[in-house]
C-alpha cells in the first residue's frame, strides 16, 4: 500500500512543473516575494565573495518575507528596551529562521527533480574582514527583478519598500528567470543618509560593478552595533529601512 500512494504521488508530481511546485512551497511557508535570476552577469562579483563553490551555479531562487509593519514603526522609539526585544527576537531571528526552512524546502524539491541545490544561510556572515556573507541575497533579489538597490544598499521593493529579508537557493535548474531589472526609484531623496547614526552612507546611487565601499562604510556600521553590546544593551539600528519613503506607512 505505501508503495502504491508513493507511485500515486510520483505521478501526480511529474504532472506539476517545478516552477509551480517551489511556488506552492513558498506559498505555503508564507513568502511575500518570488523569483529567479541569471547569475552569469554577476558571476565575477561571486567568485570574488563566495569562491568557486559558489559561483559554479548558474541561477538563484530568490525568496522574500516581509517585516511587519508594527515592528518597523516603533523604532521610532528604538530606546526603549522592549523595543529592542521585540524587534531583535520578530525583525531578526524569527523571520531569518522562516527564510532558512522554506530554502531549505526548496533546495530539497529541486534535488528530487534532479538538479543541484544550495540553500544560503538568511544572515550569517562568513567574512569578518569584510564583513559580508558568502553570498548576497540582495544581489539576487536586484536580478530577479524583485527591487532596486538603494543608496542604503537595501534591497528596495515596490510594495514593502526594504522592509523585507531575504533568503536565496543557489541551483542550475532551469528556471525561467527574470527578463529586465526595476529601475532606482531613489531620484535625489537622501533620508535614508541624513538618519543614519554613524553617517555609514554616502549618498551614492547603486552602480553596477562599484564597490560597496563606495555607497557604505559597514565598519562603521558595525562599531555602533559593538558599542551598543559593550554597553549591555540589545543592538539594533534600523533607522534606514525605517525612513525610507518606499513602503512607510504614511
């Protein structure tokens, strides 16, 4: 008998496309943004970040879920510390823990259909050097046509704004991927610069192939969040995603 439902299963499976398959699983672990991107115009950026291993896959699921807005707002009072909390433990580790299991998911649904799969950890830094990950999520995400890079080098979409974390399968499936790329939206607005505690940013529009270092200093970044645990308190910043005019609730 369970042979038999597995073969049921097997077939009702072949009958549905990977495409609609990932989709489902996404939908089903509550992902708010989709998509596939070509990496190959990229491919010398992640082999200079990732290594080999990394750049030897061709396409990337992009997988987005947003912040909620309730979080997002209170940091206007971001002083407080149930503030922090909440945010640290709902902004943070929550939605970074759904993002792991639904690539997780998927990387596994697409070795079943006979492909490689890497799922790409939502944040963990692997270079403490330079401060960045194996892999940058947002990269893919600007590929997919899921946003534009703004001047805070967040990931801004459409809907949400750059309230939103991302995850990322890496695989050579062949996926249909994204045709064109959402223009900036940014024009000459510099809010995102002007609250930044620690002036990280400086003000320059995303242009491919420039280094990060160009639009943001993330050492400086990153003192501030030290200072903030030096001094027993829960580092959290936030204060660009927070302005930004795209997706703030007016």
């Amino acid at each position: 008998m369970f042979d038999e439902n597995r073969n049921n299963l097997s077939r009702q499976s072949a009958n549905v496309t990977l495409d609609e398959r990932l989709r489902a699983i996404a939908s089903s672990e509550g992902v708010d943004f989709f998509g596939y991107s070509d990496l190959s115009s990229a491919r010398e950026e992640i082999l200079e970040q990732g290594g080999e291993r990394v750049a030897s896959y061709p396409r990337a699921v992009s997988v987005g879920i947003g912040i909620p807005n309730e979080l997002v707002e209170q940091l206007r009072d971001r002083e407080r510390p149930g503030v922090r909390v909440s945010y640290r433990a709902h902004g943070y580790r929550v939605i970074n823990a759904r993002l792991d299991m639904v690539t997780s998911k998927i990387a596994c649904e697409i070795e079943r259909a006979g492909y490689r799969a890497m799922p790409v950890p939502a944040s963990e830094r692997m270079d403490s050097a330079r401060i960045c990950a194996e892999f940058s999520h947002k990269m893919a995400a600007n590929l997919a046509g899921l946003g534009w890079i703004g001047k805070s080098c967040l990931l801004i979409t459409p809907e949400r704004g750059p309230r939103v974390r991302w995850g990322t399968v890496l695989t050579d499936a062949p996926l249909e991927t994204a045709q064109s790329r959402i223009k900036s939206k940014c024009g000459k607005c510099t809010e995102c610069v002007e609250i930044c505690p620690v002036h990280a940013f400086t003000g320059r529009a995303f242009a491919e192939g420039e280094p990060r270092e160009s639009r943001f200093n993330a050492r400086e970044c990153e003192k501030y969040f030290d200072r903030m645990e030096a001094e027993g308190q829960v580092s959290i910043c936030g204060m660009c995603l927070f302005i930004c005019p795209h997706g703030r609730k007016k």
